[in-house]
C-alpha cells in the first residue's frame, strides 16, 4: 500500500478563522506522537511531520485551506481520523461565521 491508499489518507479543511496557529498545531502532535508510523500533514507540495508543532507551523495554514493527512500504517486508523475530525471541527474554537 502506499501514501496514495484512500484508507491511508484524509483530506480535510483548515475551516476556524485563526487557521492552523501554534494551539491547534500542538492538538495535532499530541495525537501524532501516538502513531505506531509517521503521519503527515500536506498541503500542495509541502509535506510536515504532524508530531512536529514546528513542521506543522511552517505549513502557513489559513482559514479554508485543504490538507491531506497522510499516515504510513494502517495502525493508525485511529490516529488518521481523529486529526481529519480534530480539523474538520476547527479545533474547537469558537465560529465567528
């Protein structure tokens, strides 16, 4: 299987106003750093270790942006749908919209 498997892949939309800021960054490596592989934040061609606050970070994710989260075992199921609902939710915070 690769990265390119859809059950090893989400795609989901950075959907808060903030975007993906320092808080919502370390939400996402808390969750990755308990994957059993690696697990990918992407966006275009960049791609960011998603247990790294700073990889993430240099993402420069804003609002309405599309990421693809990306995980190498399928392990991490788990792992892979928590991020995608974890973004897909804005992280939380409040919608001003």
């Amino acid at each position: 299987m690769t990265a390119e498997d859809p059950k090893k892949y989400r795609i989901a939309t950075i959907v808060n106003e903030l975007g993906l800021h320092a808080r919502s960054a370390a939400l996402i490596a808390d969750i990755a750093q308990n994957s059993i592989g690696n697990v990918w934040i992407q966006k275009d061609d960049q791609k960011a270790d998603a247990s790294s606050i700073l990889d993430i970070l240099t993402l420069a994710c804003t609002q309405a942006t599309r990421v693809k989260i990306i995980i190498e075992d399928n392990r991490d199921l788990p792992i892979l749908n928590a991020i995608a609902e974890l973004v897909d939710s804005g992280f939380g915070e409040k919608q001003t919209n």
